[in-house]
C-alpha cells in the first residue's frame, strides 16, 4: 500500500487531527505528517498510537514529521 503524506503545517487543531483521521480511513499502512506545532504533534500522535500505528518524530527547525507504520 502506498504511502500517505498529509501536510498539516501552519493549521491550528483539531485540523492537523482531522485530516490525519481522514487519510488513514484508506485503511493505510503507512502515514507522514508535517506539523509545526507541539500541541499538534501531540495530538496527532497520540490518535495515531490509538490506531495502533507504530510512531516515530523528527524534528527540524521547530517542523515535525511524524511518522506512523503498523
């Protein structure tokens, strides 16, 4: 299955959230989201670690990429 990438940066949550809701409806295996916030990185992870992904974060001047496999 193929990749998703959801680019979330510069919007305030639940936004970030939603549309990593949405793209893992696809019944994906493996999601990138691109967020520049803490709050949002939290969030996101933390909904995707319910969905039983695997979660990993980068950081780069103060950008995250939050990385989720299962």
């Amino acid at each position: 299955m193929a990749k998703i990438e959801v680019d979330a940066r510069g919007l305030s949550c639940p936004e970030p959230v939603i549309l990593t809701m949405n793209a893992v409806k696809g019944n994906t295996d493996e999601i990138e989201v691109k967020v520049d916030t803490n709050i949002a990185k939290e969030n996101v992870t933390r909904f995707l670690k319910g969905k039983k992904f695997k979660v990993e974060i980068e950081e780069n001047k103060g950008e995250f990429s939050i990385k989720g496999k299962k």
